[in-house]
C-alpha cells in the first residue's frame, strides 16, 4: 500500500515539476539592473569578450623531450 502511495506521489510530482519547467521569467524580470552577477570572475574586461583567443599565428617551434638527453 505504501508503495502505491509514494509512487503516486512520485508521479505527481514529476509532472508539476516537468510542467513547471517550461514558466520562463518575464522581460522586466530578465532586464534589469540591480541582477546577481553569477559568474565567478568579476572582472568585466575578460568577461565580455571571450571568443577572442590569443592563439599566435606563425611558425611552431620543436620541443624536446628532456628523457632522450
């Protein structure tokens, strides 16, 4: 009989929590000023613009490994 009931519950809840899911937050909730900043680094330089790697193009050098010595 429990196992009836807690499955039950179960079933439930995972369909309010799937349909819930879905309830997105509004624009003025989204656009606003006073926001949590949630990422760990606050320095606003590096956070803006990370597609920009600093890969150096040209030509690569040889690297040795120090075991054949």
């Amino acid at each position: 009989m429990n196992t009836l009931i807690f499955g039950l519950i179960i079933i439930i809840s995972l369909f309010i929590f799937l349909k819930l899911g879905k309830i997105k937050a509004s624009k003025k909730q989204l656009n606003r000023d006073n926001r949590i900043k949630w990422r760990r680094n606050q320095n606003q330089s590096l956070n803006e613009d990370t597609d920009n790697s600093k890969i150096v193009e040209g030509k690569p050098a040889q690297i040795s490994d120090q075991s054949d010595e």
